[in-house]
C-alpha cells in the first residue's frame, strides 16, 4: 500500500480551479489505486512554524556542523517533524493557483520550512548540491488566470511553473508531471472548457501514477 499526499495551496475551496482538478485526479486514483491510502494537506488550515530566531539559527548550526542549544533543538524539532510527514509520502500531488505570477505565500512558506540541509538536501565539497528526496513521482496542478504557456508571448511571467520545478528538483524530484489549467479569467464558459480539459488529463495521469 502506497501513500498519496496532495498538498493544496488554494483557499478558495469549491471555486477554486486547481482543487476541482485534483480532486478528479483523487477520485480516478482512488478508483485505480483502492488499496492506498490519501492525505490532504490544506495549507491554509496548517499551523505552519515561523522560520526566524532559533529556527534559523539552527539551520546555520547544521550548515556549520556544529551543536544545537536547547532552545534552538526545540525549534528545528518542529521542521524536522514537518518534513518527516513530507517524506513520509510514496507519491505527491501538488495543487496550486498563480498568484501575483508565482505561488501563494503558504506554500512558499511550507517549502522554506522542508527545503533544509540534511533533512531533503546534502551538500559537500566533492558532489556539491545533493537532493535527498528522490525515487518519488510527482504530479503539479497549476492554476493560472491568464495563459503563460508555449506561443502566448507571456511565458516570462510563469514563475509559477518554473520555480515548483526548480525547487522541487534541487530537493531530489524528476520526471515532474505537470497539469495546466488555463485561462480560469476569459469568462465562464473559458474557465469550464480549462477544467475539463484539464480534468481529462488528470484522470488519465492517476490512473497509472
């Protein structure tokens, strides 16, 4: 039995457009998968720790080898926690809106909390930058009011796409499989033509993933 972790990145619940595609991509998985089991992580009702004071202070005492005080032991126990429950997870399914051209704050947050020496990366003088969190596969949902895809002149705006993919690379991930759902601002009928576009593919990616 496999687990399945969807990480969702969208407050707006049953308006939002990456939501409604994932959870076509859950109901075929579960179909497909019946024996695994599926855990969704709503950022926007996670209690997710600041990452300032003892926290960062620690991080530096991993990066420099050295030993942690007390209070700084106490807060990296809260990050090591966090991203122990990430690598917990057999396979991923990450849905999320564009915001502002990138992602929403809480899911930068989530992954400035996870990204962390020793814990999804290593680095040493010999091999460099080594991501630890691999072997893994990975679906994206991306969200996005206007188009930024290949041919619309706006692809530059796209740091939604391009920085999941690099981050999600540096900590160990490949072959990152990748749902768009565009353009959710054209007007209705637009918004409901992306969904179900984008609803067919998630189905037919969950029912092999």
């Amino acid at each position: 039995m496999s687990k399945l972790l969807h990480i969702q990145c969208s407050p707006r619940g049953q308006r939002s457009a990456s939501i409604a595609v994932a959870t076509e991509f859950l109901q075929a998985y579960q179909a497909s998968h019946p024996d695994d089991q599926i855990e969704t992580l709503d950022l926007w009702a996670t209690s997710l720790p600041e990452f300032d004071g003892e926290t960062l202070n620690a991080k530096y005492a991993v990066l420099g080898g050295e030993s942690h005080t007390a209070a700084e032991r106490q807060a990296w126990d809260a990050v090591v926690q966090l991203t122990e429950h990430f690598k917990s997870a057999d396979k991923y399914l990450i849905s999320l809106p564009m915001w502002n051209f990138s992602m929403p704050y809480k899911l930068k947050h989530y992954i400035d909390l996870i990204a962390q020496p020793g814990l999804t990366f290593s680095y040493t003088p010999e091999e460099g930058y080594k991501g630890l969190v691999t072997g893994k596969p990975i679906v994206a949902v991306y969200a996005r009011g206007g188009a930024y895809g290949p041919g619309t002149g706006a692809e530059a705006y796209d740091q939604q796409s391009t920085y999941l993919k690099q981050v999600l690379g540096f900590i160990g991930f490949t072959g990152i499989q990748e749902i768009f759902v565009e353009p959710t601002l054209a007007g209705p009928d637009a918004k409901q033509g992306a969904i179900a576009s984008a609803s067919m593919l998630a189905a037919k990616l969950a029912s092999d993933f």
